[in-house]
C-alpha cells in the first residue's frame, strides 16, 4: 500500500509499504477514503523527531470502509463505514468506563510514563501505525471503531476522529457559565472548532486570537470577534479586558500549544535538540525540555480572576517554568489532556446533520490525493495558501 513516513525534521514521504494484516481476533482492516491532517502533525514535523524513526506512518484522523474482520469481531461487517478515533482505546477498561479513553489501562505506555497509545504518534504513544496510509489495522473492533451512516460525504464524519472531540472537549473543560465568554488562541483546526462550539453551546463572546488572515477572517465570519495578534501583540490581554469591562473572559482556551509564536531562544534550543543522536535527543527533552509558552503565558494574562484555562494544544516540555504567584493569585483553574474521543461521540453525533450547526460539510479548505501530502505539510507549516485544514483522499 502507499503511505505517508516520516524520514526527518520537515522530511515526509509517500512510500509503498508492507499491508497491514490482522494480528487479533478483534482486529480489523480499514481501507481509508479520507484521513486529515492536523496541527499536531505538524509538532512530528518540527520538533518531535526524537521520538520517531524512519519510515513510521502517520496521521491519527481516518475514516473508511470496513475491509476485513477477525474472527472475534461481532460489531462490524465488511463494507461498514467507519471513523477511527485517534485513542486507541480498549472501550473496556477502569479509564475507558471512566470515560477517560486517552488513558487506557489496556494501552498505556507505562514503560514511557505516558497514557494510551495513538495512532501515527511517536514512540511515546506506542509508534502504532498511522492512517495517512490507504489500509489502517484497527484494534478493539467491537469497541474502538464508530460506525457512521452512508450517504452524506466523508466530511461529514471524518472530524469524529480528532477534531469534533477535541474541540468539544476543549470547551467541556473551559466551563464556560451560562452566557459567559471565552477567548480562543489560535484559530487552526481545534480553535476555530472550539470558537464554533461555544457560539452554539451559547456563549455571549468568544473572542479569537491568531495572525494569520484567513484564519482570522474565517472565524469573523462564525461570528468571533477575531483579534489579530499583530497589531496587539503583548496588549492582547489588555485587548480582551478592553471587551468585558476590564475583567478578561471567563474562560480561555489554548488551541497553539508548543510551537507557539516567538521565543526565538527556545524555539533555537528545540532545534538543537533535533540535531541530536535519538537516544540523546529523547533523554534531553524528557528531562530539560521547553516549549514555547507565549500561547498559555497570554492565557494566564487573558483569563479574569477566578476563570478557567483549558489547554487542547500539545505541549511536550518537561520543565516548563510557569507563574505560579498570578496563577495563585488569580485563583485559576486549569484543564488539559488528549481528548477523550469516545467519550463525547453520543454528544457530537445528533449534530452531524443536514442543518450541519457546526459547519462541517465546509470545514476543509483543502482536499488533495494522499501523494500531495508531503507538499500539504509543508504549505501547512508555513500557513500558505490559506490552508487552514487539510483532508487527504488515498
């Protein structure tokens, strides 16, 4: 099958590579139609590649056609259609009954210190085979899989796998009181979902951040009132209180994460952490390593006294210095996590309609074959072409 690997910092390809096969009796094969990419792609991109080797496929946002079953899986049939969560998720676990499918008992990496597996992520997360691939071996068959409707188009559904849930989540933990307001840093795939979700979730004000055009025009468009960090820079946080009489919004959701703007040194010491052997890359940023923190330092700024901060954005620094005197001080609270996929699947789904209330059907600004996704990496990386999410067709 041909699928796309990773070789090196900003260095992916299409390859042909082995077909999965079933492994477990549970197990299926999924032949994939659409599969997206997503800003934490972007994060094995640029910095992560201590943790990869060469030749392992990402993504973790596919959907597809049942194509094979094992001999344990009672829930499907070939010819199903199916989006596959990105937690690889047992569905019977303490956690998963929990709701807490991102850390699965049955799947955690305990040797790593790190929750549940997921597809296409690293070898912190089980360097499970991902689903920008035409073929994706799913486990769990009977529990993990969500079996969706045929008729209406893939994009429809396909956001179920990370987008729909992450962004839900996002505003699940935000806490947003009835009426209330909240501020979204970056308007990407997460925060222009989340920005989305609030407004029909019924929150007065959300308020967007970004420096991107497009993005910004795009979530004018939704209805934010969109921001752009440009032109307020580090007043952004005066900015907000300027729109909710001088107190900042309730709450504040950071859709950035990591690989935030500026902090040149830092952004300087992930590279050099890059250039090191795997080994030593892997040891220096699981001890001493730094993200960029200008998104969550702004949030902290932004978020009124007594509100709450949800951070969806992958962050991956281990000695991250935060202030802990404002964060005390402002009685703040604070949110985070992999998005439980499952968990919120029964929520999202009566919104998958033809009156489509959260604008999925027109979400992709980009459909491209699976051999132009090396070419979509790289022009989504550098915010060109007004590339704000990006479904690729196997």
């Amino acid at each position: 099958m041909r699928a796309l690997t990773w070789h090196g910092r900003r260095d992916v390809r299409v390859e042909t590579v082995p077909d999965p096969v079933l492994k477990e009796p549970t197990d299926v094969i999924v032949r994939v139609t659409s599969t997206g990419i997503c800003g934490s792609d972007l994060h094995l991109y640029e910095v992560m590649g201590p943790y990869l080797d060469a030749g392992d496929i990402l993504g973790h946002e596919p959907m597809g056609i049942v194509e094979e079953i094992g001999s344990g899986v009672t829930e499907l049939a070939v010819g199903d259609r199916v989006v596959v969560p990105f937690n690889v998720s047992c569905g019977d676990c303490f956690m998963c009954d929990a709701g807490l499918h991102s850390q699965c008992e049955t799947t955690q990496n305990r040797e790593q210190g790190m929750g549940a597996s997921l597809f296409g992520y690293t070898k912190l997360y089980g360097q499970v085979p991902g689903g920008q691939a035409e073929l994706l071996r799913v486990p769990f068959g009977n529990t993990l899989p969500i079996k969706v409707p045929e008729g209406p188009p893939d994009d429809r559904f396909v956001y179920l796998s990370d987008v729909l849930p992450t962004a839900w989540q996002a505003v699940e933990y935000a806490a947003i009181p009835p009426g209330g307001t909240v501020t979204v840093l970056g308007l990407g795939p997460i925060g222009a979902m989340a920005a989305r979700i609030a407004l029909h979730r019924g929150a007065s004000l959300v308020v967007g951040v970004d420096l991107v055009p497009e993005r910004l025009s795009r979530a004018s468009r939704d209805g934010v009132k969109a921001l752009d960090l440009r032109r307020y820079g580090k007043d952004i946080g005066e900015a907000v209180r300027d729109l909710t009489k001088g107190r900042g919004t309730d709450a504040v959701i950071d859709a950035v994460g990591m690989e935030a703007h500026g902090a040149p040194l830092v952004k300087a010491a992930q590279w050099g952490v890059g250039m090191l052997p795997d080994a030593v890359g892997a040891k220096v940023m699981g001890k001493v390593g730094v993200d960029r923190l200008g998104a969550l330092y702004a949030a902290i700024d932004i978020v009124r006294r007594g509100g709450t901060i949800s951070l969806s954005g992958v962050y991956g620094g281990a000695a991250d210095p935060l202030p802990l005197l404002t964060m005390f001080d402002k009685q703040l609270q604070l949110r985070m996590g992999q998005a439980n996929v499952k968990r919120w699947v029964d929520d999202i789904l009566p919104l998958l309609t033809d009156d489509d209330p959260l604008g999925v059907d027109g979400f992709a600004t980009h459909h491209l074959s699976l051999e132009e996704g090396p070419k979509a990496y790289e022009t989504f990386q550098a915010k060109e072409d007004s590339m704000i999410k990006t479904l690729l067709r196997p």
